[in-house]
C-alpha cells in the first residue's frame, strides 16, 4: 500500500508506529518504475474508455466491484497549453512537440499499474470490512435467536414442553420445514423420537434409528454437526423413500452433549435442497447445546422433585417406624431395663420389642438383612409375627419355629434375620430364651461375662430349622446386654473394628452403674472409638439389671 501510494503521489511514504518507528522499508522507486512498466504493458495500451474492475467477494458472493478507467481530456488543459508555448519559445521543432508533449505526459502521468494494485487493495479491504459486518450480523442474529430460544426454553419445566419448544423454535428460527428431537433410550442403543415440529405420523412411523446402524448418529456423536444435501441419494440416509414422500431434501444434524455424554440429536430439514452456511451450522451447534443443557436441568429437575417426594415418604414410614417401637420402658421389679435404637438410614432392619405376657415379659432384639426400606418392611413383617405366636405359645422354641416358618413362605432365601427372644419371669428371675443366629448376649455376673448363644441359624433360610430354648436363672446384681452386630462392627477412620472385646470390657466397666447410665457408657465408648467416621449400620442395645433386693421392713 506505502509503495502503490508513493509512485501515484510522486511523494515519499513512510508508515510508523505509535512510537514512530517506521513498519516499512523505504520505497524502492526503480524497483517499482520497471515492476510498474511490466505490468502496464501486460495490461494493454490506456485506450480511451478501457475499464478495470476490482470484484468484492464475501463468502462467495459478489457484492459488487471497484472499477478506474480512462478520462477524458479536456480540449484545453492549462499545464499542456503552457508545454506548447514553452516549446515555441525554446525554438523546438513542431515536428518534434508531439513527441515531447508524450514523453512529459508519460512521465508525469498517473501510474496505471500501480493504479490497479490499489484498486484491488482497496477491493480486498472492501471485502474484508463487508465480511466483518456480515459476520458481526450474523452474531447478532444469532445472539437474538439463542435469547428467544434462551427464554423460551427457561420457562419450561415440563420435559415434553421443552422439547416441543425447542423444536419447533429451532425451525422457525432457522426457517426451515420441520424440525425433530431424538434422545437416545435407556440402553444407549436406540434414538427415540421425542419432539417434532412439520413432519407427519407416517414419517415418525417409518422404523427406528438404531445407533448401531446410523452413520449420521455416530459422526453426530464424536461431535461434528452433519450435513446431507439431498435425502434421496445419500447412502447415509436409512429410510430415502420416507423422505421422498415427505417432501424433504437437504438436512442437518447437530449432537446434543452434556458433559461429555451425548443424549440425543437435534436435526432440521429442508423442503428444497440448500447448502447451509456457517451461520447455520453454528446457530444449530447453539441450539443443540443449549437445548441438550436445557434436558439435563429439566431432568435433574424432576429428579429432584421425585427425590424430595420419595424423601417425605421415608420421612413418614421412619415415623411409622418408630412407632413400632416401644414408648417407654417397662416397669417390671426388680428388673431396671434400658434400650436405644440409632438407625444408619431413615429407615433400618433393626427393632427390639418389649411384650407383655400375663406377668412374664417378653423381651425381643432382631437384625434385618440389609437396609432401607426393603429391610424396614421385612422388620413390620417379623415383629407382628413374633408378637402373634408369642401371645399363645409360651414354649420359646416353638414361638421361632413358627416365626421362621411364616418368614420362608413369604420372603426370598437371601432375605434372613437374625432374632434374640427371651421372657422374663420376675417371681423366679428365671430367663427362658432363644438365640437365632444373633450376636449373643453377654451377662455380666460378679466380673464374669456369659454368653447367651443356645438355639439355631437365622430366621427365614430353612423351614424345617429346629431351634432350641436356653434356661439361665438371673441373680441380683446381674446386668444383661443384648445388641446387635452394629456396635461391635462399628469402624474408625482405619477400618478397624470396636469388636467384641471392647464391647465385653465397656459391659464390664458399666458393673455398677444403672442400666440406662451403662447403655449410655457402652455407647459413648464406641462413639469415642469410632469417631467422627460415618456409620453403617444400624445399632440397637437392650440393657436389664437386676436390681439388688431391699432391706425387710422393721416390725
């Protein structure tokens, strides 16, 4: 541009920066002279009325041209008039003034191949700010569009809504025929169709998109938007004949991705052939990522809904739940008794139960396999069961044959409990019990502990099982504990478990005190074990001291 500017101007031309330095060799005049000859002559002689033009071409579009071409003289020109006179004063031939008159104006006149040089340049820059503006137009078309689409689709919660939304705004926004929506099922296998704006029942009908099978869903899917001119003779299109009928020609594909997983396909389609510009195929991309963004909030929406709704429902089954236990400690003398119960989860398999049997208790402690509340249920199930055999059989072992016969008609073999009953007789301190594959009990007597382990597998896995019944007469003094496996399998932050031993040395620290200030020891010392790691299990304690006799009364 410096040196097309300087032979035209017959002036020096620099350009500097902001420093003024200069960002230019300087102007090779006799370089250009015989680059500009060369060129003059490859254009041709300037014959009057010659004409140049420059074309502006904007993404293959001529938007128009710049053009120079010859002027015509004056028939008087001042600067001539004053070269002939000057010749006539200098005495030079007439001859010869032509000549001379051709020379000066070869000299002097505008350089025609510099002259076209520029004319391009400036053709090419034309160009450049035509596109800038084409393209600023674009984005802001562009903008306006993803804004109504934008607000559209935020309005919606509804799942169906917005996908009808979405499609329909992305035809018209791009004015087209019909627009469809598919996501991918469950498998990840199948594009299901979910929303169509402009395309009939016949053609929805035509047969399934499996992913297996569509060249387009795949290329779509590793993120490329893709492009078919015409339906009828791609080999990518699956049903070709559908789409004749249709009266569809030309679509495009754009992937919807959220986080790296693609859900579904955003696909246009055009009654005409067309090739989409780079306008289209961008604001498509911006549809596609805003509608698949849009799905995912609107799933995890429902989602959320659902989870707080399943949440009030375990809310309620725990309150049910915790009904089932026991309101308040029986008061049997001598015997001082204490329970807890501390569920992982809302909901747990454990329960202990107090049932009054004429003047006896009975006393029950269970464990359901697993948790929640298939382990809640299960844990209704046993304890009405037990608390229905328990009213007419006094024979313990025949009170869990029962149990256990009614739990393997109703459940699977991999649902079991394991169940600790026994009855109190407060006249003898008689305790009459059955162990079913529960953690035994431990009896705490003057230092020594015992284990309560007479009776038979778990509850629920053999019909025919045949339990037996253990006799342990209780003295004053004696503190009983009945819990279950989560509390000696309670962990700290190294996996390391309280276990047994801990739990007979807490038992055995608690010998003197009440039993509910001996299940609050036992407890604080797994607590303090454990820490502040996450429980697992579900946790339940039966404490039953036996309360010393009282002094007679004097007389």
């Amino acid at each position: 541009m410096q040196d097309n500017f300087a032979v035209l101007a017959h002036l020096k031309t620099v350009i500097r920066d902001a420093q003024g330095n200069p960002l230019t060799a300087p102007t090779d005049t006799t370089g250009r002279s015989r680059s500009d000859a060369l060129l003059e002559e490859l254009i041709g002689p300037d014959d009057a009325g010659e004409q140049l033009h420059a074309p502006i071409i904007v993404e293959g579009r001529e938007l128009g041209s710049v053009s120079i071409e010859s002027a015509e003289r004056p028939e008087h020109e001042p600067d001539r008039d004053r070269l002939i006179e000057l010749c006539e004063r200098l005495g030079v031939p007439h001859d010869q003034v032509p000549a001379l008159l051709y020379a000066a104006e070869r000299a002097f006149a505008p350089r025609r191949g510099a002259a076209v040089q520029v004319l391009f340049l400036l053709a090419n820059h034309l160009a450049r700010l035509c596109y800038q503006e084409f393209q600023l137009r674009e984005r802001v078309n562009e903008l306006a569009v993803l804004n109504r689409i934008s607000t559209l689709l935020t309005g919606h919660r509804d799942l169906q809504q917005l996908l009808d939304t979405a499609a329909r705004s992305c035809a018209e926004a791009m004015g087209l025929k019909a627009a469809a929506i598919r996501l991918l099922d469950d498998s990840g296998q199948e594009l299901v169709i979910k929303a169509v704006h402009g395309l009939s029942a016949a053609y929805l009908n035509k047969g399934p998109i499996l992913l297996d099978n569509s060249q387009v869903a795949k290329t779509a899917f590793s993120g490329q938007v893709v492009y078919v001119e015409d339906m009828l003779t791609d080999p990518r299109v699956i049903y070709p004949e559908d789409a004749e009928r249709e009266g569809l020609s030309s679509f495009l594909v754009a992937p919807m991705i959220y986080r790296g997983r693609p859900i579904g396909i955003i696909q246009v389609y055009s009654a005409e052939r067309r090739k989409f510009s780079t306008y289209d195929v961008n604001l498509l991309q911006s549809i596609a990522q805003l509608t698949g963004t849009a799905i995912e909030t609107a799933r995890l929406d429902a989602q959320r809904k659902e989870a707080v709704n399943v949440q009030r429902q375990l809310r309620l089954a725990a309150d049910v739940q915790q009904r089932m236990l026991p309101a308040s400690m029986p008061e049997v003398p001598p015997f001082d008794i204490a329970a807890r119960y501390v569920p992982s989860f809302d909901l747990g398999g454990d329960f202990y139960d107090f049932i009054q049997l004429d003047s006896h208790l009975g006393i029950a402690v269970a464990d359901v396999v697993g948790k929640g509340v298939a382990a809640s249920l299960l844990m209704a199930s046993v304890r009405a069961s037990l608390r229905a055999y328990a009213q007419d059989v006094y024979d313990i072992d025949e009170v869990l044959s029962r149990v256990n016969a009614a739990l393997c008609r109703d459940t699977l073999s991999s649902e079991f409990v394991t169940l600790f009953y026994g009855v109190l007789d407060p006249s003898t301190l008689r305790l009459t019990y059955c162990n079913a594959g529960h953690e035994p009990p431990l009896l705490l007597r003057k230092g020594e502990v015992i284990k309560l382990d007479v009776g038979g597998t778990v509850v629920g896995i053999d019909p025919d099982h045949h339990y037996d019944k253990g006799l342990i007469d209780l003295l004053p003094g004696d503190t009983l504990l009945i819990y279950t496996d989560g509390l000696c399998d309670a962990q700290d932050f190294n996996n390391r478990r309280f276990g047994r031993e801990r739990v007979r040395q807490s038992l055995v620290e608690a010998a003197k005190l009440s039993a509910g200030d001996a299940l609050n020891h036992i407890l604080w010392q797994m607590r303090r074990f454990v820490g502040l790691n996450k429980r697992m299990d579900d946790l339940t304690m039966v404490v039953i001291k036996v309360k010393p006799a009282g002094k007679p009364r004097k007389a």
